[in-house]
C-alpha cells in the first residue's frame, strides 16, 4: 500500500518488507500491538510516532534484535536470516562509546568486514569499499580521525557509512536525524534520497513532522498501534496526526520543539 | 644493590620459569581486559575474581589434592557460577547492576573465606596454602604449575588475536553485529569467560583480592596513550607483563611480600605517570594546550557544531 515513486516496473511477487500482526511486549508491558503494513517498492520511508510509541522496536524487532511476541516480518516474502547480507542497520548514535579506540576508518570498514566469514578479516577490497563509502558521506579526510572526535552529525555519518560498506538493498536507520544539526540533516537526507534513487529502500525512524513531510515519500504513523500507512501526504493529515499524538504531553514538546526549530532556519 | 642485580641475572631455574609463566599471565590479562574495560565489564571480573576462593577451597576440600591446575578448575567453576548468579538477579529481578554486582561479590567472598577459616581451623591437609590465593605468592610456585599458567595465558591471547574482528564489532556495537547476522550474545560470552579464565590463573600472582588491577589497569594505562585497538592491546599487553614480572622479581627478593600488591602498585606507577604525562589525554599535554591555544579554540567555535570536540573533554 505504500509503494510511491515507483518509477521502476521491477513488480516482484513478494514486496520489499512487510510487517504482519507485528506485536512485542518488553515483560508485561506491550510496546507494539498488532501492527501490520508492507512496503511494495524502494523509497524513502518514515516511522513517525511519538517518544515511547515503540518505533526503534518496531526496527528491533525487524532485526531479531528484541524478541517478538506475535507476528512475522518478511524481506522480499522471505525470513531475515535468508537475506541479512541485503539489509543494513544503523543503531541510534547513543549506543555505543564514542570514546571507545577506533578510527573512523576502522568503524567504517566493520561494516565491509561484518559480511565476510569467521575470523577473516579482509584486505584490499573491504579497504576500498570502506574509503568509498566514506568518500560517499564526504568524511573521506576525517578517515583517520578517533570517533570521538567528530561532530555529532558528522558520527551519524560514520555509522551512515558503516551501513553503505555493506552494500545492502535495504537500510534501516534508527533515528538518524537526532543531535544533529540542520546542515548535516540535509546532507544526510540526501544521500538517503540517492540510495532510493539507485533502488534500494530507505527506512527511518524519525520524530520530527516538518522534516519528514519535507523528505519522506511514505510514512508510518505508529503509536504502539499503526495509526496509518502511506503516501506521506496522504497519511500526515491532522486527523491522523492528533490520532497518534493524542493524550500525550509529549505533543506539547514536539510543537515547542518545531516552533524553536522553525524560528531558528528562518 | 649490585648483588641484588647480580642475584636476580643468575636466578635459579625454577624462579626464571615462574618470572617467564607469570609475566605471560601479566601480558593476557593485559590484552584480554581491555575488551573487559571497553566493553565496561571490570567490575563482573572483580565479582568473578572475589568468587573463585569458594571454589579453589571447594576443590582442595573435595579432592583432596593440592595440585594447582585442580584448585585453579574449582576457582573458574565458582567464577562461572557468580557470572551466571549475576546475569540470574539482574534479568529476574529489579536490583540495580551494580547493587548485584556488589551482592555477588561480597557474598561469595564472604564464603569463600569462611570456608578457608573453617579448613585451616580444622587442619585439613594443604589449606594453611590457601592464603596464598587472597593476595598472590609467586614464590611457593613450581617451574609446572607456571608451564600451566604461562600456557593458558598463551591461548587466551591467542583467542584474542585470532577473534579480534568479531570480538571487536561486538565490543563496539553488539547490535549492529548482531542484525549482520553474528551471534553477538554467545562473543561477548566467550570475551567474559576469557576474563573469568585470565582472572583464575592470575590468582596466584595477585590473588583473589588484587587480580581486578592486573586485567583493569594495563588497559587503563593503555588508553592514555593510543587512541587505536590494536597498540591499546600492544601497551596494556607490556604493561600488564611488566607489572607482574616486577612481582615476581620484587616479591622473591623478599620472601615476606605478597606478590599481589607490589604487582598493583608497578601498574599504579605506570598509570600515574601515563595520566600525568601521556600525549593528548595527560593532565599536563592538556594543560598545555588548553593554555596554549586557548586563542584558537575560541576561533573556532564559531565553526557551529561540526567542530572537532578535541578541548571539549572533561578538563
């Protein structure tokens, strides 16, 4: 149902990610109840929901990072462990130590690394692979530089490139725009809007409404439940939105938020 | 001092095999705590050491047999236990990380004291050498029991060097391994039983209480100086090797002296000197530069949010 910009008459049997009947539950908890939608074709797509509305789970349990309760996700109409080699994940900038001792260069190239076998550790090609992607997020003269030492747009290219270095079919970024500022959102976005320009699919928990009705061709409006699914005009429409927002504090934020943001490019 | 000199160049045979087992167990514990340290794992292998006394006493009570190989299966048998007690109250039930982890190491040094106490009182045979495992005692080593501890230590570098591609992308981003699709859970397994295993067999150059310092401090010492893996294991390897060869020398020289603390404090000295005078991290390199360029950093924050963050460190 999702399926926009499809400039490309590649209509495979299966679509490209679908999510079905989709619930996990964190100890009693449920963070997600039932969710079910699919992406038919490459593009760039948007989770939207509040803080706590379980989009980073949603991504998670895609991933087999968190177990599911219920439900199936399938790539391509197949299971993930058939396909990992054609999916990247790009984990929120916080999770890891940003002082740990590695360079740009050698994060970058865990990403060429992490698709050989065990114990091998690559060589020239994994190199190459590694400096292009870099090159490709134009962080090519930082490759030698401790992670640490970046910008914290500049580290969520790092890990954007660690993602390319795997050469994957689909993308799946949690939170890629947060703690960075609004140069580095736009250089981001648009290397996202290539990768779906060369086919693949970009998926991207976002929070942010103005930006994401700016970029994304397709959303998810997700609040432990789909709220809806779609073309993002389609879906990013104020019933919908105060749908997902309802009885939250947290709306009051996000406002206050995109008012400062607002006031601050204009 | 010159004798002194001359005694340690012509040691007898059996000190120079245990200087060489135990420096090996210095260098391991060097390279393979500083996954543990970076993976912010050094107080597990502190609960971990604390908990190995109940098991090399268990084992001497058990089999009756003073070997050290046999005491040194029962110490990582109780290792293991307290590093799976530890995962059990922190996964089922609501106790604080490091309130557990405080629980399982006091309370299983408790009894494993006690269990030494009660065997010594009694007058069962071989436990009066018990106490050599709570602070370290180089010198009642045999030339086999270091063959023993020099080799395992071998292996567990060896783990290391052969692992380090897995091991790293674990250390530095377990879910990112993991949705590549690698077992992240079972390597960080395998990285805390390397630090359980480099914790037992460096039971009796620093004993229960002190071996934290030799698998915590080398990679702390480390760190100062690099800021990439692999000479951050180079250094915490010589470091740590340094420090219990200094041990051992130290400590023979004087029979009366536990091996364990004059091992702590060679790696103190080193990781005093590095934070003081180290390139980058020292307290006097910063020093320097935030005097010295204080002009320009005030320049470039002009720079907006992509400026490198190198004076932004807790000064």
């Amino acid at each position: 149902m999702a399926g926009t910009n499809s400039a490309r008459e590649v209509q495979t049997a299966h679509p490209m990610l679908e999510w079905h009947d989709l619930t996990v539950a964190y100890g009693r908890r449920p963070v997600l109840w039932n969710v079910d939608f699919e992406i038919q074709d490459p593009c760039l797509f948007g989770i939207i929901g509040p803080n706590g509305a379980g989009k980073s789970t949603l991504l998670k349990a895609s991933l087999d990072l968190v177990r599911r309760a219920g439900g199936t996700v399938r790539f391509w109409g197949q299971q993930l462990a058939e396909v990992r080699s054609k999916i990247a994940y790009v984990p929120q900038r916080e999770t890891v130590d940003w002082d740990f001792p590695v360079s740009v260069m050698d994060v970058v190239r865990m990403g060429a690394t992490s698709r050989l076998g065990w114990f091998q550790r690559g060589g020239k090609r994994e190199r190459e692979l590694a400096l292009a992607s870099l090159d490709h997020v134009g962080l090519a003269d930082f490759a030698n530089r401790q992670i640490g030492k970046l910008s914290g747009g500049q580290q969520q290219r790092v890990f954007l490139a660690r993602a390319l270095a795997r050469e994957a079919e689909i993308y799946l970024l949690d939170e890629p725009m947060a703690g960075v500022d609004a140069g580095s959102q736009e250089q981001i976005f648009n290397i996202l809007t290539e990768l779906r320009d060369q086919g693949k699919l970009v998926v991207a928990v976002h929070h942010d409404i103005r930006t994401a009705a700016e970029w994304f061709d397709a959303v998810a409006l997700v609040d432990m439940r789909l709220i809806a699914a779609g073309p993002t005009a389609e879906v990013l429409t104020p019933e919908n939105l105060t749908m997902t927002y309802s009885g939250r504090l947290s709306i009051l934020d996000e406002i206050g938020e995109a008012v400062e943001r607002g006031g601050r490019t204009s | 001092m010159i004798h002194r000199a001359v005694a340690i160049a012509f040691l007898p045979y059996n000190t120079l095999v245990v200087a060489a087992g135990v420096a090996a167990v210095g260098c391991a514990a060097g390279v393979i705590g500083t996954f543990g340290v970076l993976r912010k794992r050094a107080l597990v292998g502190d609960a971990a050491a604390h908990a190995t006394l109940v098991g090399v006493a268990s084992a001497l009570l058990f089999t009756g047999q003073r070997d050290l190989g046999v005491l040194l299966i029962g110490g990582l048998l109780s290792a293991m236990i307290a590093i799976v007690l530890l995962v059990l109250i922190r996964k089922f039930t609501r106790t604080r990380d490091d309130a557990a982890t405080a629980i399982v190491l006091s309370v299983s040094f408790g009894l494993g004291i006690t269990l030494i106490s009660g065997m010594v009182s009694r007058g069962i045979p071989g436990s009066g050498g018990l106490e050599r495992f709570l602070l370290g005692h180089t010198a009642s080593l045999t030339a086999h029991d270091a063959l023993l501890l020099g080799s395992v230590s071998v292996i567990g570098v060896l783990c290391i060097v052969i692992g380090l591609k897995e091991a790293t992308m674990v250390a530095f981003d377990p879910d990112f391994a993991a949705a590549a699709g690698w077992p992240a859970a079972t390597i960080d397994l395998v990285l805390i039983a390397l630090i359980a295993v480099m914790v037992v067999v460096g039971l009796p150059a620093a004993g229960a209480v002190l071996v934290t310092a030799l698998v915590v401090i080398p990679p702390a010492v480390a760190r100062q100086w690099t800021e990439r893996l692999i000479p951050m294991l180079v250094i915490a390897g010589l470091v740590g090797l340094l420090s219990a060869l200094a041990g051992v020398v130290l400590s023979s020289l004087a029979v009366q002296v536990p091996t364990g603390p004059v091992v702590v404090l060679v790696a103190t000295a080193f990781l005093i000197l590095s934070i003081l005078v180290a390139p980058c991290r020292g307290i006097l390199w910063r020093t320097r530069v935030v005097i010295g360029l204080s002009s320009v950093s005030l320049t470039k924050t002009e720079g907006g949010a992509d400026t490198p963050r190198v004076m932004e460190r807790k000064l």
